[in-house]
C-alpha cells in the first residue's frame, strides 16, 4: 500500500508579503501575464497536499506538473541524495568516464523497460530528451548512408518540450508564434481523439489517421522521413487515450517504410498509466523511448532516453555519438532515481495508479450529467474531464477552462491544469481513496456550478 497521503502541514509564514514583492521584482514566470499581481507561494508538501505561505492547504491533484509519483516530502528520496551528495555529488559521463549510479540506474531501467529497449542516454529533462531523440533519429539515417532521411512526423497539439527542436515538433501555435523559423522539415498530423468525432469526416478514427500517415508517408516520399514522434497518451492535449488499435497499426506502417518511432513518454512512464511505459498497454515497443518527470519524481530534474541495440549502433559507431550534456548521468539526479523507483516498486504504485485511478473515475462519471461536461476519460492516474459550451457540437466553453481551474484553486483548493477544453488530472501515485473523495468532491462542487457560456455561478 502508498505511504499515507493525507500528512498534516505546519502553518502560515509572516514572509508571504516580502515574497510576494520579490516574485513580482525579480521572477520571470512561464505564462503570467505582465498584468496579474497575485502569487501563490508554496512553501511544504507532503503526499497528495502542498501548503503555501499564507498557510493555506491544497490538494496537489496535478503532481505538480504530472512527475510527483512517489509523493511530496519523502525522507527516503532525501536521505538517498544527502548520501550521494557525501560520497560522490557530481561528475559525468564524457569519454570513458563513468560513476556507479548512472551504471547501476541505466540497468534498472532497461530491466523495467519493453524488450528491445537495452541502451539508455541520459538528459536533465523532457525536452533534452526529445532534443536527444530527434537528433538520433536523424543521425541513425545519416551514419547508414541515407542523409536525405530529415522529415520528422509529430501530431497536432502534441507538447513535446520548449527546445527549439522539441518545440517545432509540438503541434501548439503557441510555442511557434513570434519565434522565428522553427525546425524544418516537420509536419504534423491530425491526433486520435475519439471524443472529436467531427475532425474525422464520420470516419473510423484510426482508420482516418493511418490513412493521412499513409497519404503523407508518399507525398514526402518514404526515404526521406527519419521518424514518427508521438506521445502514447496525450497529456497536456487533454488526457487523449487514442482506440487500442491505433499505435500498434502505426508502428506497423512506419517500420514498413523504416521510419523510427519515438514515444515521449515524459508524462506517461513510471506508473502513470499502471504500467511502467504506456508503450506496454499498447502493446508496441517503439525505436526510441524518452522519459523524465516521475523518474526521480521530480526531486532533482533528471531524464533517460532509451533506444534499441539497432539504434546505439548506429548512432555511436567508431567515432561515438558527438552529443552530450554538463549533468549527463549526474550521480545524484541518479541516486535519487533509484531511491524513486524502489518506492514504486515497494508500494505498488503501479497497481494503485489502476485501483485508485478506476475509482477516481467512477466517481467522476457523474460528472457527465452536467450540462457543461462531455467527458470524462481516465488511464491509471491521468484523467481528463472535457468541458464543452454545446454537448452536441462538442464546442469548447468560450472561456476556456482558465476560470474553472482559478476556481477550483480558490474555492476547493485543489490545483490542476487545464488545456483550452480539458482540465487535466495527474495526481501523485500514492493517492488514496480518502483523497480521491476530495479531489472528486470539490470538482463536483464547483462544475456544478459553471454555465455553457464559461460564467461561475456564486
């Protein structure tokens, strides 16, 4: 069983306002408009709750930014660094070099991970990852003599990071605009999403999309596409579960035309699904698979990328692979990924994520009988609730979901993220029953209270 997730958190702190004022000095933040003066400052966590400065208690219901799988304020995680940081705190992996953590942590995980998958390079994150990944892709081509293979194939509103590479092969505007010319040779694709059914043309969804690939595959010409990337399950698109038949047909098709595929499972490993990579609930094992977030939970940054035996052969060679990062194999961020994954281990999270994750869903399926909800879908721990203005067009609230996740913070305490049309819910993979009856309160509370048109009743 997860270690309790409902521990008591200390009070408030006379500094809130001395930080307030310094946040808004100093502190460039990531979507904040110039115009909000307001800062929630965080100061504990402990399991599913953080706590801020004014002293005011939340549930965490988005793990932080879906990578706290074991829980906030494990001592085990701290006592794992403090004891790395006393014998051997930092080197890297240049050359020949190496240290014990990295060897020991790149056997673990290739030991967790889908067969095929025995070679891992690590990063500081995500988007490292997916930098990493594309580069490899393109790079496997040109060390097998056929440089013309640079097309990269994403989806439409994937996230795959904020790299410039990362970011070009996301399928969001926002991370475009206004950024100047963005990695070439992408192209994006229309993503599985069975509850849009209107994007499809009254088409089998995977029938639709593998018909695009095919027709996309010959108009680019098969020898010139390097790899396909796509996230199993998509997250910050809303929680979107392609159909079963979707990624196993796509892996089928590129690997006809041998064309790589990449899975960012940033989001999606180490549990989140009840799986250790969602690659096995599809049952496909792609080329190359990138992880980060829930691999040391967020403690420290960390990030592995995993490739097949084909793969690292190509990419090594006699002259080795020419890329590499500063924190590479960082035995700490290493440390504390091992410490990380034997509590999973140790406490079935795995397990939990499925248990707790079906229950949290049946208590949100009521949800659906709100004039305002047209979905609700869930795998393991990641849910979505799809919010709509129309039930029958399927339309977005006008406002977006901004106000409803505002509001759940405010008046239920509990945070979450939301995309244009879904509020996402990834939270830590200790959650109990007990706090799936909050969380599932208190959104029951306020979406009961929201209008078609996006206005939040009193």
């Amino acid at each position: 069983m997860p270690a309790s997730s409902a521990v008591s958190l200390s009070g408030p702190d006379d500094r809130t306002a001395q930080w307030v004022r310094s946040d808004r000095d100093r502190l460039i933040h990531p979507n904040l408009p110039s115009t909000r003066t307001d800062r929630t400052v965080m100061v504990e966590g402990r399991g599913c709750h953080v706590r801020d400065s004014a002293g005011r208690r939340y549930l965490d219901a988005a793990a932080v930014l879906g990578m706290m799988q074991v829980g906030h304020g494990r001592s085990e995680i701290v006592a794992a660094a403090a004891a790395q940081m006393g014998t051997l705190e930092c080197f890297h992996l240049w050359e020949s070099m190496s240290n014990d953590k990295a060897i020991e942590l790149a056997v673990r995980l290739t030991g967790l991970a889908p067969d095929g998958l025995d070679r891992v390079f690590f990063t500081s994150g995500g988007a490292e990852g997916n930098e990493i990944a594309l580069r490899m892709a393109r790079y496997f081509h040109y060390r097998r003599d056929e440089p013309e293979r640079t097309w990269i194939l994403s989806r439409k509103t994937a996230y795959h990071g904020i790299a410039y590479g990362a970011g070009s092969v996301s399928g969001l505007p926002v991370y475009h605009e206004g950024f100047g010319p963005q990695l070439p040779h992408v192209h994006h694709l229309t993503a599985p999403d069975p509850y849009q059914t209107a994007a499809y043309d009254g088409a089998d969804v995977t029938e639709f999309c593998l018909r695009e690939l095919r027709e996309t595959i010959e108009r680019i010409g098969p020898d010139r596409i390097a790899a396909m990337i796509g996230e199993p399950v998509m997250s910050v698109g809303g929680a979107v579960v392609p159909p079963p038949d979707y990624w196993p047909r796509v892996a089928e098709l590129l690997r006809s035309h041998g064309i790589l595929l990449i899975f960012d499972e940033v989001v999606t490993a180490y549990g989140r699904t009840g799986h250790w990579f969602a690659a096995e609930h599809f049952g496909v094992r792609p080329d190359l698979l990138v992880t980060a977030k829930g691999i040391t939970s967020g403690y420290v940054p960390h990030g592995a990328v995993l490739v097949t035996d084909e793969v690292a052969a190509a990419v090594t060679g006699p002259a080795g692979f020419p890329i590499g990062f500063t924190y590479t194999g960082h035995p700490t961020a290493c440390a504390v990924a091992l410490a990380n994954l034997d509590l999973i281990e140790r406490e079935k999270l795995l397990d939990n994520a499925t248990t707790t994750g079906g229950y949290l869903a049946d208590r949100l399926a009521p949800l659906c009988d709100l004039p305002v909800v047209g979905d609700v879908r869930q795998i393991g721990l990641m849910l979505g609730i799809e919010l709509v203005a129309d039930k029958t067009a399927r339309t977005q609230l006008p406002t977006g979901t901004a106000p409803v996740a505002q509001a759940l913070r405010e008046d239920a305490g509990i945070i979450l993220r939301g995309n244009p049309r879904s509020l996402l819910i990834n939270p830590p993979l200790v959650m109990d029953r007990a706090v799936a009856d909050e969380l599932a309160d208190g959104l029951h509370a306020v979406l009961s209270r929201v209008e078609p048109d996006g206005r939040i009743r009193p």
